[in-house]
C-alpha cells in the first residue's frame, strides 16, 4: 500500500486540486490518500507518507501555512533529500521560498512574510493589479505539460532546478522560460487544479516513482482529451 498525504484540504483545494488525487486512488487500488489536517502532525514527520501532495489557497492562507509548517521546515527538507514524492501546485510553491513580499491582501499595507526557505526563490504579490491569467506548453523529461495559471504574484531566483522549460506560455515570472521547482522527487508547478488529470504521461510517471504500475483509469479518453488540448494550445498560445 502506498501512502498519499494531502496537506490542509480546507486550505489548498480552492480549484478543486483533490480530484487529482481522486483520480490518482481510482488508478491503482493500492494508493490510499489520507487528510492531514491544520493542527495535525503530518504523517511525512514519521515517515509514513511516500508522496505529499499540497495544492493552491488564498493568498491570506499562505502565512498561515508558513506558520503551521515552519516547525517541521528541517523534516520538509530531509523528507525532500530521502526521496519522497512532493507535488505542489499554484500558489503553494511559493510558501517553499525565501519569503512572499508585495501588496497586503485586504488594506494598503505592505506585505513582508518570511517563506520557509526550502529553495531559494521569492514571490512578489501585486494584489492591485488584474490577476493574471494564461496557459502554458512545456517539457519535463521529453513529455509534453499543460498548465494553466490564475495569479497575482509571480516568482523571482534562479531557478537553476526548474521543472519545465516553456515553449508556449510564461514560466515562473514573464520574463523566464523556467517553470516550477524540480529537486529530487520534488515536483513544484504554478498550473492550478487537475494537474494530473490534465497531464496523463506524467501521471504516469508519478505511479511509476511510485512503484506502481502505470496504468490509467479511463486511459484512451483521457489521452484523447490531453491531445485535443495540446493541439488547441498550440493553435492559440
């Protein structure tokens, strides 16, 4: 049995990020997904998780979540260099930096908020400015990735361990074709919402770190539906 952890689903399902591990269950029946919620130690403390998985909030949870992780920031990091399977997606990536700075959510206050530091990289957040909004093409190992991004901040480093080069699209901010956070099995990405479900080959790959055979639910629909949606993003990118 391989052990999935959701980190704070009241706080990092806002589009609707636990279907990736819904359908992730519904590939194998040896993958069981467990709930790590706020105030709960997370079961990666002990290692009891094989994968983490963290998905997009509001921009006024992210401290809060700074907070709550903060205490295991050097569990986070051993987890990371073990071999653990992290995958975070939207905003969350940004709670890995060195720090989130910009426009306070709800007032005209400035925002400096320590990140935890995992990689080195920082996020400025325009909350003043229309929230930005566009789909990517990348690659990762030879596979095509789709994403699609809704923000008001972007990420700024060097991302020398990024985990898709952009072909179509912006990558961590619009002036680098260099998109996510790549570090042993840690995968981290702007895309919001089905990511997996969006991505089969890659879907795929997860299975495969994670010892599993790499077959998908529904898999010619959905190979047919990543298709259609790659040639649709090639035409009006």
């Amino acid at each position: 049995m391989k052990i999935v952890e959701f980190i704070y689903p009241e706080y990092t399902n806002i589009y609707g990020e636990s279907y990736n591990l819904e359908y992730l269950k519904r590939c194998n029946k040896d993958i069981r997904v467990i709930e790590t919620h706020v105030g709960d130690t997370p079961k990666f403390i002990t290692g009891e998780a094989d994968m983490v998985y963290m998905g997009c909030m509001t921009e006024d949870k992210q401290e809060k979540t700074i907070e709550l992780l903060m205490p295991y920031r050097n569990f986070i990091i051993n987890a990371i260099q073990s071999g653990i399977i992290f995958v975070v997606t939207g905003n969350a990536l940004e709670i890995f930096g060195t720090k989130i700075i910009g426009d306070e959510v709800m007032s005209d206050d400035k925002i400096d908020i320590r990140g935890l530091s995992i990689f080195d990289y920082q996020s400025v957040r325009h909350m003043k400015q229309m929230r930005h909004n566009s789909q990517y093409i990348g690659n990762f190992e030879g596979m095509l990735m789709l994403g699609h991004r809704s923000q008001y901040s972007y990420c700024y480093g060097e991302f020398n361990n990024y985990f898709i080069k952009i072909y179509k699209g912006i990558g961590m901010n619009p002036d680098t074709d260099r998109e996510g956070v790549h570090v042993k099995n840690f995968f981290g990405t702007y895309s919001l919402g089905p990511y997996f479900i969006m991505n089969p080959p890659f879907t795929k790959y997860i299975l495969r770190l994670l010892g599993l055979k790499d077959d998908l639910v529904f898999e010619k629909e959905i190979m047919e539906a990543y298709q259609y949606r790659l040639e649709e993003l090639r035409r009006t990118i």
